[in-house]
C-alpha cells in the first residue's frame, strides 16, 4: 500500500511541473502577445542616452555677466575621444572615410551657448585661465530613436537628437605661472 501511495504522489508531483508551463503559454496568449509587446516597447520611441566628448582647449568666448541669460559661453575643443552615441550621433565629422566606424579624434567642435551647462574649472590657481590644451570634458545626454522603433532606412546619425550638454569640465594642464 505505501509503495501504492508513494507512485501516487509522485504521478501528481509530475503531472503539476508538466501543468505549469502550458497554464503559463495559455496565459501569456501566444503569438498575438509578443506583437502587443512590441507595439508596448515603442511607446516610448526615444530614449536619452549619454554623450560624453573629451579633448583640448582651442578657444572660448566667455559669459557676460551683464545679461540676464544664465550661459553665454561657448567652448571649442579638438576632440581627442567620445563615447559611442557621441561618435554616432553626427554631430562630429568623421575624420577618415577609409577606416571602419567614426572617427572622431582631430575633429573641432563648439560647444553652443544654446545649451545651459554649468562651466567647472578644474586646477585653476589664482588669476590662472583656460590656455591652449588644458583638457576639456563635456558631458551631457542625447535623444535616441530605437532602432526597432525607427521608419526602415533610417541612418543611425539620423535616430539621434540633438546633444543636450549638461556640463563642462575644463582642466589646466600647462605650469602656474
């Protein structure tokens, strides 16, 4: 009898693992679903990812602090690195059309006074300013159309938004006087 009941148990044990994912794909809905979750995941077609450029000083125009307007600087830098999305976005010309990818060090940017970011100085002693190839860190976020989101033939550049620079970090690198 308990070598009966012992079989028992385990044939419910059994037929209760074998019952769960069945319940599971009925309850999920099948195929229909996952059309509904691609059509859920492109509610929110735009998502803001990081843009981050990093190189040298070449020249600044600074704030004036008469006005009212909270920035009117504007920074150029010769790039000497940036993240993924900066490199993709377009926003920096691509310096050699014959190696794979962007290439984006040498390239010249401005970083516009349209964008309110804040202005850190890094290093700066005294009555020392930003000179020729101090390092400068600009960071900030992007819009990003996801590519499943995206009308066919879309180009990557052409999913990205316009950079929204947050903040720019400058850093003296040449001798106090």
């Amino acid at each position: 009898m308990l070598k009966n009941a012992k079989t028992a148990a385990g044939l419910v044990a059994v037929g209760a693992l074998l019952a769960a994912p069945a319940g599971g794909l009925a309850a999920k809905g099948g195929n229909s679903e996952s059309a509904k979750s691609k059509a859920k995941n492109c509610t929110t077609k735009t998502v803001n990812v990081g843009y981050q450029v990093k190189g040298t000083f070449v020249s600044a125009v600074a704030d004036n602090p008469a006005t009212t307007a909270v920035n009117e600087a504007t920074i150029t830098l010769k790039v000497t690195s940036a993240n993924s999305h900066a490199a993709k976005s377009g926003e920096i010309a691509d310096q050699s059309a014959t190696q794979k990818g962007v290439q984006v060090e040498g390239a010249t940017i401005t970083v516009a006074a349209t964008d309110a970011f804040t202005l850190k100085l890094e290093g700066y002693e005294g009555t020392d300013t930003p000179s020729v190839g101090d390092m400068v860190k600009v960071s900030g976020k992007i819009k990003l159309t996801k590519k499943k989101c995206a009308p066919a033939g879309m180009s990557t550049a052409d999913r990205y938004g316009t950079p929204d620079v947050k903040k720019v970090t400058m850093t003296d690198k040449d001798a106090d006087a």
